[in-house]
C-alpha cells in the first residue's frame, strides 16, 4: 500500500502560513515589476496558496527519490497533487519512495537547504531539481547563480546511493510563457538563456545529467498549445506536467533506473 501525504519540515506549524504568506508578497512583487497583468498575478497567487507537494512512501520502497528546487516540483498549476511531475511518476512507479521539499518561489539557492533537510536511510537512487524559473523572474546574479548551482550539485551528490543519478529539469524558455507581454519577455527570455548556459556548465562540473526544456517560440508546445498552461499562464497545467515527465524521461535514462519501482 502507497501512502501518500503533505510535505513536512522542521519548522513549528505556526509559522507554516505565515511563512507562506510572506512567500506569496515577495513573489507577487517580483512578478508585478517583471511586467505581468493584475489578472495573471492574482490567479498566480492563489495557484501557490492551493498548491501540495506529492510524496508518497510504500510499506516497501524498491528506490526512493527527492524532488527539490520551485513550484514546478512542487506541481503548482496541477488541478491536484497526482498531476505532478513528482504523482505521476508515483502512480506509475507504486514502490517508488518520495521525498518531495520543493518550495514555491524558491531559487537555486534554496536548493542545498531543501537536500540537507532530507534524510534516506543510505541516500536517495534519484534526486530531481526542478528549478529555475525564479532565478530567471528576479533576475539572479550569474556568479550568484553559478556558485548556488556549484552548491546545489555538490550536496545532491552527496545525497546520493551507490549508484544514484542527480537530473536537474531548469524551467524553459520563461518569456514565452503568456504571463508575460513584449518587451518584457523578451528580457525574461535573454536571461534564460543566461540560466539555462549556467546550468549546463555546472552540470558538466559534478555529472548531473540535463532536461532541456528550452525551445524557441515557433517549437514551444507550451506555445503551441496553450492548454498545456495553467490558468496563470505562468505554471504547466495538468497536461503542461505530463510534457514535463514525458521529457524528463524521454532524456534520461530514468525509466530504466525506476523499473524496480514498478511493481
């Protein structure tokens, strides 16, 4: 039997909201200086209030996985927490464990303080960061962004059980997303391409295998089809993290490495 839950920290429960709320005002001022309407920013917000990182724990766990980095491995835009990159790999992998301490809004140097506050008895056989995107929206410093993916990559590393594989799933090209309008997509779009060239480089450093999710306009299926985007038209919907599993398996070797978990 799987048992699924929400995701639980260190912290007293009381600060929880609290927490969150501040979360939720400092991204909406990022977000509403980057450019994007009332509308959009308004239906953002209560997409991340609404959000819940899937985990699940089978009595007996063939591999055990973390999932760390932004809203995107949270699952935000997801209509419930089973549509997420992290539950869709669970109902097709039943004794798959999951740790998932994705946080909405976070960057990458978030990113070490959510492995360090996960625990595996002999470390986890996949660590997945989905992050990126608010690194692109506030505008991170290159040399700030690169040491905290150097810092990132290093403690997924060391997280890792004999055998194990880090993959890292940056967020695509964000300016295409409708959130945004000209000019400021396509100074959202400059600086991913700035994230996405750190990202590869560090990667190449400590090992960690790569998920393009960046394509040009004409290529984009978030373009393409606007259903795959959430009401937001910042998140991937339902369908959105679907392209988002289909891809990160699709350029790693993953589905070989979770078959144990699949019956």
């Amino acid at each position: 039997m799987v048992q699924t839950s929400r995701m639980h920290t260190s912290q007293p429960s009381s600060w929880r909201p609290a927490g969150k709320f501040i979360l939720l005002i400092g991204t909406a001022a990022a977000l509403l200086t980057a450019g994007c309407t009332v509308l959009r920013l308004g239906e953002a917000r209560s997409l991340m209030r609404a959000s819940e990182p899937y985990q699940q724990q089978p009595q007996q766990a063939a591999l055990r996985m973390l999932v760390v980095g932004d809203s995107t491995g949270v699952g935000t835009g997801a209509s419930h927490p089973g549509g997420s990159v992290a539950g869709l790999l669970g109902a097709a992998y039943p004794q798959l464990a999951i740790d998932n301490r994705a946080r909405d809004g976070a960057k990458f140097e978030a990113v070490p303080g959510q492995i360090e506050a996960a625990s595996a008895a002999g470390g986890y056989d996949i660590i997945l960061i989905s992050a990126g995107g608010n690194d692109v929206i506030r505008g991170t410093d290159e040399d700030v962004l690169a040491r905290a993916l150097d810092q990132s990559f290093a403690r997924a590393k060391t997280r890792l059980a004999p055998g194990g594989q880090v993959v890292v799933q940056a967020a695509g090209m964000v300016g295409n997303s409708p959130f945004f309008v000209s000019p400021v997509s396509n100074l959202m779009n400059s600086r991913a391409v700035k994230m996405h060239t750190a990202v590869r480089a560090a990667a190449t450093r400590h090992g960690v295998r790569v998920v393009n999710m960046a394509r040009e306009k004409e290529a984009d299926p978030f373009v393409q089809n606007p259903d795959l985007n959430a009401s937001d038209g910042l998140h991937p919907s339902d369908a959105g993290y679907r392209v988002w599993r289909d891809e990160l398996l699709a350029q790693t070797d993953l589905a070989a490495r979770l078959a144990p978990a699949a019956r």
